[in-house]
C-alpha cells in the first residue's frame, strides 16, 4: 500500500498536529499552503497516493479535484463547516473520503486505512447525513448493484435504511424480526466497512445501488 500523502492546508498548530498523527503511523507526508506556487502542486500530486484538501485553504478547491481525477490520484475534502457549499460541489465528484473537523487520531487512521488499502470510502458520520440530503434527487433511478458485496436481504434493508426506517419499521416491513434486521445492519456496516448507518446509505446512493 502506497502511503504518500500531500496535505492541501494553511500552515499552523493543528497542520502540524496532523503531519506528526500520519508520520508516526508511517506516512510520507508533504503540505502544500496557499503561499507556495501553484505549480509544485501538481508535481506534488502526481507522485501522490492520497490528497487530502482542507475546504478552509485560500486555494481553487474544485481546480486541485479536478486535477486529482486527471492524475488517478485518490482525494479527500476536510470540511470545518457542515454547511460549507463546496462540501456540497465536492461530494458531487465521486471522492474517496470526506472528512470533518474534530476526527480524533483513531478515525483518521480507520479512514486512511478505508481508503487507501481497503480502496473504500470513509465518510465522517458528523457530515453523512448532509451530505445523504445534498445528494438525493442527483441520481437517476437506474440502480447498479455490485456483485456480491451484500445479499439480497441485506439490499432490501440498506434500502429502507436510505428512506430513513429504524430497525422496528424495516422489521416491520420486511416481516422478520427486530433482532435480525440488526443482525443486517451490523453486516452491511462490516461489509461496506463504514462506521454508522447514515455512511452506508450515503455509499448506496453516491454510487448508484439504491434507487431514491
């Protein structure tokens, strides 16, 4: 696993605290400020395993996306504010993690581990159900399941779940338990490797496996 880092973000205390997080646990990290030129940037990124953009950096957020997705190189966006609409632009393009203020040090390692070695999807549960709001009426209703990824009972609940269902209307819809819809929940979360239910449909829908 590639572990090469370019962390887009003003320099201060908590960049820092962020740089040693990663370098401890074995990634290459270079930051990049809106005070450097712009050129290096894209030198940084090609060599890139991971870019991780702080929505909050005096930067053209979208340009250095679009440059991630030109170069094949995996990206992030590290949002300070929920309510931030390039948080919203940004989950438009299909990214491979969005992050929120407030991570401490054990998620950030789960997310990069999602990302970089699982090739997963890590989204912070704080934005999940913005982001789930943002993106429903975006997609069509063609679905596009995966293979076997989920069974198709585990389909039919991430389903309900995306409609916002607790565990009591899904069992009560699908006639089966309490207990097993739980069951369910806790192998979908395991098998999509996200944290929280939310994330999960947030997943379905940003890839096009649940209808809306």
């Amino acid at each position: 696993m590639k572990k090469h880092i370019v962390l887009v973000k003003e320099e201060s205390i908590l960049t820092d605290g962020i740089v040693g997080t990663l370098e401890d646990a074995g990634y290459t990290v270079v930051t990049h400020s809106s005070s450097q030129r712009h050129v290096i940037l894209s030198e940084r990124i090609i060599h890139a395993s991971l870019v991780i953009v702080d929505l909050q950096t005096h930067v053209d957020i979208l340009e250095i996306l679009n440059m991630c997705k030109n170069f094949n190189v995996k990206a992030v966006v590290w949002a300070a504010n929920r309510q931030n609409e390039l948080l919203r632009e940004a989950f438009k393009k299909k990214l491979s993690g969005y992050f929120y203020n407030g991570m401490d040090k054990e998620e950030l390692l789960y997310a990069l581990e999602v990302i970089l070695k699982n090739d997963g999807i890590y989204i912070s549960p704080t934005i999940g159900e913005i982001l789930l709001n943002s993106y429903v009426g975006l997609i069509g209703c063609e679905t596009d399941k995966p293979v076997d990824v989920l069974t198709l009972r585990e389909w039919d609940v991430l389903e309900l779940i995306s409609q916002g269902c607790s565990n009591h209307e899904i069992a009560s819809r699908l006639y089966i338990t309490d207990k097993t819809v739980k069951n369910h929940v806790s192998s979908i979360l395991t098998k999509l490797q996200v944290k929280d239910r939310t994330s999960a449909a947030v997943m379905a829908l940003k890839n096009n496996w649940i209808p809306v």
